[in-house]
C-alpha cells in the first residue's frame, strides 16, 4: 500500500508530503489547481519518462518519493533481495530526481537503480488509469495475467509455462545434436585419447611440485653433503673450530663474573650461542644423513619430469594444471555420452510437446469459460457507467507454434456504441470512455487482482447524475479491499469517498503554487456544496451536500 509521498519543486508544487491511508480517497479542486499533477508525481516515482519542464520554475531539480508498505508481498520482497535493493523491513521507497536539463535518476531504497527496476518494483504496486500512459490494463501480459487470476487459472498457466519451456530445451538440444554431429564426434575421440594420455601419466595434485623438489636434491646430493659435512668440520670437528672458540671464551670468563656482575649478559649471549651451535651441528649430521647418492632414484625422477613437461606442452597447459584438466575432459565426456542417442533426443521432444499440449489445451479450455464469464460481467459494469451501448469481449487469438503463455493470445475488445465493431482496448479514442472501462474491469476483478494501489485520474469525464451517483458506489466498493485514489470534479464521487483532499492554487511572490488539504467533515461539506455549483454557496447546498455527505 502507498503511505507517503515527498514532492520539492515539481511543476508548480515546491514542497509537499501526504500521508495515505487505505480504502477510496477523493482528490478534489478548482480546474487547473494541480490535482493531476500529483498523480504525474506519482507516475515519475513509479519509473515514467521524465522532462526538464517538470522542474519547477526557479528550482535546481524536481524530486519525488514514495514509500510503500510490502508486510503483504513477499514476492516483491524476494526479488528486491536478488537485485541487491533491500531496506527497511517491510518498506519501500521509490525516488526519482530530475535535473533542469531532464536528465533523471532512479533510487530504489536509497540504492541507485536503473530505470526498469524502478518501474518493475512500481507496476507490482500501483496501476493509474485514465489521461496516463502508466495503464497496465493496455498491455497484452496484463490483459491475460487478469483473464488467468480471474478464472483461476494461474496456477495452471504457470503449468503451461514450464512445459513449453521443457518441450523448447529438449528441442534445442536434439537440432544442437543433429546439426552438430560431425563436431561432437571430433571432440569426443579428442578429449577419449586425452583422458587415456592423462590417465596413464597420473598425475598427482602437488606431484609436480614434489618431484621436482626430489630431482635437485638427488642431482646435487654429492655437493650438499659435501657441504654439510664441511659446516660440521668448522663448527666442531676441525682445528679451530667454533665450539670449541666458544668453550674456549666462556672457560676465561666465567671465574670472572665474581668480581664484575656485568659480565654477566655477555656469559648469557656466549651460553646461547654455544647452545645453537651444538644443535646446528646435530642437524647438519643428520641432514647429511638423509641425503642419497641414488643414480637410480634421480633417474626417475627426471623421466617422471620428463613425461610430466611432454603432457604439458602437448597439452598445453602448465603442468600443475594436469591434474584439473584430466577432470574437466572426463565431465565432458560424460555430457557428450548423455543425449547422444538422436532417437532418445526425439522422443524426449515428443513427450515434451505432448504434455505441454495437453496443459495448453486444459488452460484454452478454461480461459474461453473465463473470458465469456467476465466479458459479460464488465459488459454489465459498463452499461451502469453510461454506457448503455458498450459491449466487451475478449479475443482468444489461436497461436498455431503455442508459446510460454498457451495457444492463444489474449486481448480485451470494446466497443462504445451500437453498429461499431470491437475494437482493441488500446486503441479507444476517449480517455474517459477508456478509464470507465477500467474502472469497469477492476470492479470485477479486484478479488484476483495484486496491485493493492488503484488510480483512477478523471473518470468521471462526460457523466453525471445518477451514473456519478454508480462510479462514487463502485469506487467506495472497490476501497473496501484495495487503496483507491481518485481524481473527480463530481461531488457524488466525492461524497462517496472515505476521505477528501482539497487541490488548490495560491500566488506567492509573483509565484503559483498547489497546496493540498486533507478536509475535516465541515471542510468537506463546504468543498461538496462548491462542486456543486452555484455564485455562491448557500444554506441549502450546504444541507444538499451534508445529505450526499451522509449517504456515503
């Protein structure tokens, strides 16, 4: 549900926040106080194009914000945490802003986002109906998406859905395998011998590594033990030799320490050093100890080298990457050994198609009940409306191929007067004939519909009377489940609303502006007797609009 909308320097509104509750709100005012133009703000922060004559005259830029209750969408919810776009929990804020020169951004939650994102989160929330381009009910996903919940079908559409896309998988693979045939045997006898050559070396994780380190200890083993015995010699087995220097040195000083305390430190350094080189010594021997003089070892070593480096270029790979490589040419082979039986691929196709035509056929079933129940019910809605002559209808358009939505497609008809063909929803001439038929539609649907937000921005346009009195009822019915916004300049709709806001323009500075008041009920039956006409309100449009007041 919409809570909130920020509005600064938009058209001529230079700042402004209302606060929204749920059921039927009446937006009301003087022609050309600015109504509508809340309804464009609106619009701008649901993802519509933007201008640079929406900022307002004398502003750096327009900005509008609106924030959304979503405790009852989880869907919406999920899909902001997959694009990386979560707030508040449970809230939703929308922001647009646009500079002088009509350049736009978009901020979903307070995260830059692109434009699609802005309108995808909004069309989840709020459908506008009238002078607007923002009319999901024009678009063709819309008119079947509202076809399927009405007739409970969605759940079966989904059905459908999945087994066109399973039937259109399983054919991609068979014209894959049919039309690469040649290519697919080629690659299976290279990656076969390239898994037996791999598969002969076999080649270790780390054994490269390891062999390596063994081939130069063995091919200067000789030299590290000469080494290391010649380290021991000096240390402690030669004239000279460093422990015993050190033993030498601490045999002077020790008897000294008595008479000078500070030699004391000095005799610590020497203790440990003599200490580390008794223990260099012990591991010298037994490094050189460990150390082979095995022609036959390192032989081996370096023709495992040898095969190892051979695989490598052959392969082209570094050699710690044989081992990876062998993997990634056994799961290749184990997919090309899948599926590669074409008969099996085209039974697969053949059991694909024929499900996915039995839930199509199901789902045609259902829709042509569906759509003759509710072309009748909105036929209905219409001539209440004044209408008298419309007529809906519903066209199931047969699609030979099928597609992810079944075997037809769906579009919403209309004709407006009597002798006229039905035309497409989408090509009907009058805003407010086309905003009836809405209103006519969502009055039937409302049960099934998701948009929990309804706009509905001049409906009431060439009525009046007793039909006013019929549009007030059903929006005032329509607000029992969903939050209805409705711009009118027709007191029986306003009277029928749950709460009204007054649209008016004041001259500040030299400067027009909109204000919008929410009205108490003495506000309200003051607004009502001034729509309903008249030099002058009188004690009698007063009462009149105090009883259309009481009667909603």
């Amino acid at each position: 549900m919409l809570q909130r909308l920020w509005i600064r320097d938009f058209a001529v509104v230079d700042s402004l926040g209302l606060e929204f509750r749920p059921g039927f709100t009446a937006l009301t005012g003087e022609t050309g106080a600015g109504k509508s133009i809340l309804i464009d703000a609106l619009a701008l922060a649901l993802g519509e194009r933007s201008d640079a004559d929406q900022v307002r005259a004398g502003g750096e830029r327009a900005e509008v914000a609106a924030e959304f209750s979503l405790e009852d969408f989880p869907e919406l919810q999920r899909w902001l945490r997959e694009q990386a776009l979560e707030g508040d929990p449970g809230q939703l804020l929308l922001r647009r802003v646009v500079d002088r020169n009509g350049r736009s951004r978009a901020f979903v939650n307070g995260h830059a986002a692109t434009l699609a994102q802005l309108r995808e989160a909004g069309d989840r929330l709020v459908d506008i109906h009238g002078q607007h381009a923002h009319q999901s009910l024009l678009k063709g996903d819309a008119q079947r998406q509202i076809l399927d919940s009405h007739g409970g079908l969605a759940a079966r559409a989904q059905e459908v859905a999945a087994a066109y896309r399973e039937w259109q998988r399983v054919a991609r693979s068979r014209r894959e395998y049919e039309s690469h045939a040649a290519a697919r045997a080629a690659e299976r006898d290279q990656l076969a011998w390239q898994v037996e050559e791999l598969s002969k070396l076999a080649l270790a994780p780390g054994e490269w590594e390891a062999v390596q380190g063994e081939q130069r200890r063995l091919a200067h083993a000789a030299s590290l033990i000469e080494g290391a015995q010649g380290a021991i010699d000096a240390l402690s087995e030669s004239d000279g030799a460093a422990l015993d220097a050190v033993s030498a040195a601490l045999a002077r000083l020790r008897p000294l320490l008595a008479h000078d305390p500070a030699l004391g430190d000095m005799l610590s350094l020497l203790d440990s050093a003599q200490a580390q080189l008794i223990e260099a010594v012990h591991a010298l021997r037994h490094y050189a100890e460990r150390i082979d003089l095995d022609p036959e070892r390192l032989r081996s070593a370096e023709e495992r080298l040898q095969a190892i480096h051979g695989a490598s270029r052959r392969f082209r790979v570094p050699p710690e990457a044989l081992p990876e490589l062998l993997a990634q040419g056994k799961a290749r082979l184990a997919e090309l050994a899948i599926a590669s039986d074409l008969k099996a691929l085209e039974e697969q196709e053949r059991l694909a198609a024929s499900r996915y035509r039995e839930l199509a056929r199901a789902l045609s079933t259902g829709r042509k009940k569906a759509a003759a129940r509710l072309a009748r019910e909105v036929t209905a809605v219409m001539k209440e409306l004044a209408m008298a002559d419309g007529a809906f209808e519903i066209a199931l358009r047969s699609l030979p191929e099928g597609s992810s939505a079944g075997n037809e497609e769906i579009e919403f008809l209309v004709a407006t007067n009597a002798g006229f063909a039905p035309r497409p929803l989408a090509k009907v001439a009058s805003g407010g004939e086309l905003s009836r038929i809405s209103l006519a539609i969502q009055v039937i649907t409302s049960k099934a519909a998701a948009v929990p937000t309804l706009i509905f921005d001049e409906v009431d346009a060439g009525i009046g009377g007793a039909v006013a009195e019929v549009v007030g009822t059903r929006l005032r019915r329509l607000g029992e489940d969903r939050q209805v916004l409705c711009v009118t300049h027709l007191p029986q709709v306003a009277a029928r609303a749950r709460e009204q806001w007054s649209v008016a323009k004041s001259s500040v500075d030299g400067e027009v502006r909109s204000h919008v008041r929410v009205l108490d009920e003495k506000g309200r039956i003051e607004e009502i007797a001034r729509m309903l006409g008249g030099v002058a309100i009188t004690a009698t449009t007063r009462r009149h609009a105090a009883e259309m007041i009481g009667m909603g």
